[in-house]
C-alpha cells in the first residue's frame, strides 16, 4: 500500500530507539540518564508526540 501524500499525523508512528548496551558509557543506560528533570527517553518521546500519532519505544 503506497502512501498518499502529504502525510497525516493519523498515518505516522514515530519510534523511539533505546536499546544497545552502553559500552562506551560503561554500562550505563543512557535513556534512563537525566537531563533538566527528565529522562532522555521522555525528552525524546515529548518531541516526537506533537509530530505523529502514537510512539514506539
């Protein structure tokens, strides 16, 4: 199914890609790392919520 253009928010899932396994952080996961009250997985998905219908983590 091709997409019809210009693109909704409706037709858009937005992801969120928080895996691996920190080795140059020392095993620290930098998701859950914190920056201004927030962790950097909850900066990214509050960006990316306005922008498409739902978020994928």
């Amino acid at each position: 199914m091709k997409p019809t253009y210009p693109l909704n928010k409706a037709q858009i899932t937005g992801w969120v890609l928080a895996g691996g396994q920190s080795s140059r952080m020392g095993g620290v996961d930098k998701g859950l790392l914190t920056f201004q009250g927030q962790t950097l997985v909850q900066r990214a998905i509050e960006r990316l919520q306005p922008q498409v219908h739902s978020v994928m983590v």
